[in-house]
C-alpha cells in the first residue's frame, strides 16, 4: 500500500510503536461482512438457511463477518431485502443512534443507505425517519436501498443540511451524521481514495463538518442526541471536530457511548485521544476504531446529548388526502386479491395519481425537494390500481391470499429477477400475486391463463 507522504509522516507521529502493526494490517485481505435485515429475518436462522459461515461482528448483533468468497449482491435474499453489504466497522454509527419504535430520526448525509436501512428496521415501522443526501443522484440509490429494505415509515429528501435546518427546528429526537471526511480510513478497501485526499485533504472536511454539526445542533430537540462519525483517522476531523463543537455548543456533551454496545469490553474498539482535540479529558468518551486493533476499517465515532428537557409542541399527526373513489379503487384492489387491508384510511395520500402512505409523525415539508414521503404503494389510474415493487417489500407473505414462491436456488426466481415472463400453472385464478423467494417477498407478478407477467421494477432487474 503506498500512502501519500504526509499522511504517512502524520501517521508514524500519532501511532509511534503501533505503526508497523498499522502498516502490516493493511496485508490482510478486505473482510466481507453482510448486516441481516432484523425486520425480516432472525440472523442465526437467515445465516442456516443461507449455509453461510459467519461470526460475528462484535459491537453489533446482526452484523457477520462471511468467510465464504460468494457473489452475495446476486443471491435473491440479497434481493428480497434481507441483508445488506456492509463494512463491518460501517455498522457501528447505526448500532450508536439506538433507534427506537415511535422516535424521530434524522439521518443528514444518508445515501447510500447502509446506516438508514438498520435504523429502519430498528424503528419497526413506528415514527418517523428522514434521510437525506445533498447529492441528488445519491439519493436515488438511498431510496432504492430503503425500499428494497421495505421501510415504511421513512421519508427521502435531498437538500443542504441548513434548508433543513429550517424546516425542522428542535425537532428530532436523534440526528446521525456520518460526515463526509477525508477518508483515510478506507484506504485499504479503496486504494484509489488517496487521491480524492490529495485533492481534498482534512482542513477541506474539517471546515464542512463544522458546518453541517451546527446545522445539525438547531435540528434537535433538547435531550435528544447527535452521533457524529467519520472514515478517517484524521485528528483535525475527529476529537478536533468534536472539541471545537462543544466550546461552541456549550448545551452539549459527550456521553459514554458504551451501553449501546453488545460487548463494550470484547469490541476491541479503543477511547478517542484527549490530547488530539485540545486535551478536553471528556475526549475519552469518543470511539476509535483502528484497523490494526480488529476486524474492520478505520471509523470515528461519538455521541453528543444536548442539555434539557423538550417542552415543545406535539408532533403533528399525517394528515392524508384521498378522494373517495381512489380510497375505493385501492381498497376494491385490496379486497378482490386478498391483502390484508392495514391502512388508516387518513395516512393515505394520493398526489398525481401515486398513492403513498404516510408516516405516523407528519411534519411540514413545504419548499423541500422531496424522492419520497412515506411508504409508496403504487399508482392510481385509469380506474384501476397497480401496485408498486415498494408496496410488495413493505408486506409480509401471510399479508396475501395469493402468492407464488421460487426456492433461492432455482431457475424461475433468476428468470424473476431478470423481469422475464414465466409461465404458471394454468390452475392459479388470474389475477396480482405476490412472487416470493420461500417466505420473502421480492415483487409483483400479475397471472393470466398460466402465465405470469412480470412486474418487478425495471431499475431493480438483476443484470
């Protein structure tokens, strides 16, 4: 591995007797770690299912270290939504937020969607979480991600942190911000990473997480907390970021981020360095992850509670719009292909002929640029109700009367996947079923005389 220079230097200074160990941890071959979807699959029975070899990730509880060298992007669980790919030291920030069933949950630079998709399936379809990327593009990849996980109660925007500043004052009861950095920690699984630094080093990233933390501090209601991490061994942008933060934000502190661990003391993972960030001694309450200490990359971590108790107005309610005759059309739909009908009629929200259903907890979003609100289930027109790949992903499989079921291993969940047409028994009555890979499932398909037409999303085909 050939570093740039500086950082080199800088690193030989801030491990000193460590560094050959730093250096010789950057032979071992990159980990593959998956992180089970708790939503849908119990780990241990996902894993047996699967024959995988895995042990575990140990500062979380669905986290796996995979031993097997397998193609697992193209396994249809993979598809269903089941596991996502994830780094291992990746996973700890969403581990940090503790995200709770009924909270209000901020996930400001989200895309592509590792950390939002854990914090989902954490909140089990109850409050609402928001999650944003800046960058447009990215975005689209964050909701394809969160669909795919089928959450529900999420909704996707895209805009600057102080636009939403603006819209959510003392508002959420966690924001996660896993900063843009400089990225030093990932040079060992992106070795082309140290030219974005040479470009764009640690004083660039600094100056921007200063920025998005204060933004962040204004979104927050008192007693809430802020997890702030980085990929970056960067002292500037870890303790010195955080240092700089509470000498500006006096109504916030560090909290020992250790009971939201599984196993604090066999994590392996060590303090952050009070005499990088000014000698503030509350500094040892950050996390550092080195990847010469254990199974994972480079990764900063913190948790900062801000002082009081919120006294503010009640979260305002959804509040959905919906004409009669789409709530009829979409509930005629429900009933003649035998889905259970789950839906409070005043969460349902139809604006240009798609059909959403709506957080619980529904703030105001005027002049935000919107990828998605809510649960999307499909799309009235013509009289008639088609649903969407989202809405099959939301469900369960005892949801629907009618479904049809590939095993992982064969032939027709592939020729699925790919969008092919696949023929059916010619027993089935004609009408939506739900396509499934055992009891998970992956799309619509729609039968008529034995054939099933295939009604998986075109952006999502297995290519």
């Amino acid at each position: 591995m050939i570093f740039p220079e500086s950082f080199e230097k800088r690193m030989q200074e801030m491990l000193g007797d460590e560094y050959p160990a730093f250096l010789k941890s950057y032979d071992r071959p990159v980990n593959n770690c998956i992180r089970v979807n708790t939503a849908k699959a119990a780990p241990e029975a996902l894993l047996a299912e699967m024959g995988l070899e895995a042990s575990p990730v140990p500062w979380t509880k669905n986290g796996f270290y995979i031993e097997q060298k397998k193609q697992f992007s193209r396994h249809p669980f993979y598809h269903a939504g089941l596991y996502y790919i994830q780094e291992a030291s990746a996973m700890l920030p969403a581990v940090l937020v503790d995200a709770r069933p009924g909270e209000c949950i901020l996930d400001l630079c989200a895309a592509p969607g590792g950390k939002s998709t854990a914090i989902a399936a954490a909140m089990k379809g109850r409050g609402l979480l928001v999650s944003n990327d800046i960058s447009h593009s990215r975005a689209k990849a964050l909701l394809r991600n969160l669909e795919g996980f089928g959450a529900s109660s999420c909704i996707v925007t895209s805009e600057y942190p102080e636009k939403l500043s603006r819209s959510f004052p003392a508002f959420f009861d966690k924001v996660l911000i896993d900063a843009p950095c400089s990225g030093e920690g990932m040079f060992h699984k992106e070795p082309s990473m140290t030219r974005s630094w040479e470009k764009n080093g640690p004083d660039f990233y600094h100056k921007l997480q200063k920025e998005i933390l204060g933004f962040a501090a204004a979104m927050l209601k008192p007693g809430g907390r802020i997890v702030y991490s980085t990929c970056t061994f960067s002292p500037q942008e870890d303790e010195g970021t955080i240092a700089w933060f509470l000498s500006e934000f006096p109504e916030f502190h560090l909290v020992d981020p250790g009971p939201s661990l599984p196993d604090p003391a066999g994590c392996g993972i060590s303090p952050g360095r009070p005499e990088w960030g000014g000698g503030l001694s509350d500094l040892s309450k950050t996390l550092r992850l080195w990847p010469h200490h254990l199974r994972g990359e480079g990764h900063f971590a913190a948790v900062l509670k801000k002082d009081g108790d919120y006294d503010g107005p009640v979260r305002p309610q959804a509040k959905g719009s919906i004409h009669k005759e789409d709530l009829k059309i979409f509930r005629d739909f429900l009933a003649k292909e035998g889905i259970e009908d789950i839906f409070d009629k005043d969460r349902l929200l139809v604006q240009n002929g798609y059909l959403q259903y709506l957080p619980e907890i529904m703030p105001n979003l005027k002049g935000l640029h919107l990828m998605r609100c809510g649960w999307y289930l499909g799309e009235i027109k013509k009289n008639r109700f088609e649903p969407s790949g989202a809405f099959a992903r939301g469900l369960e499989r005892q949801m629907c009367r009618k479904t049809i079921s590939y095993a992982p291993d064969s032939e027709e969940v592939i020729r699925y996947l790919k969008c092919e047409t696949l023929s059916v028994s010619d027993e089935l009555e004609d009408g939506w079923y739900l396509v499934c890979t055992g009891d998970y499932p992956l799309g619509w398909g729609k039968v008529s005389r034995g054939t099933l037409k295939n009604k998986y999303p075109s952006g999502w085909r297995l290519v």
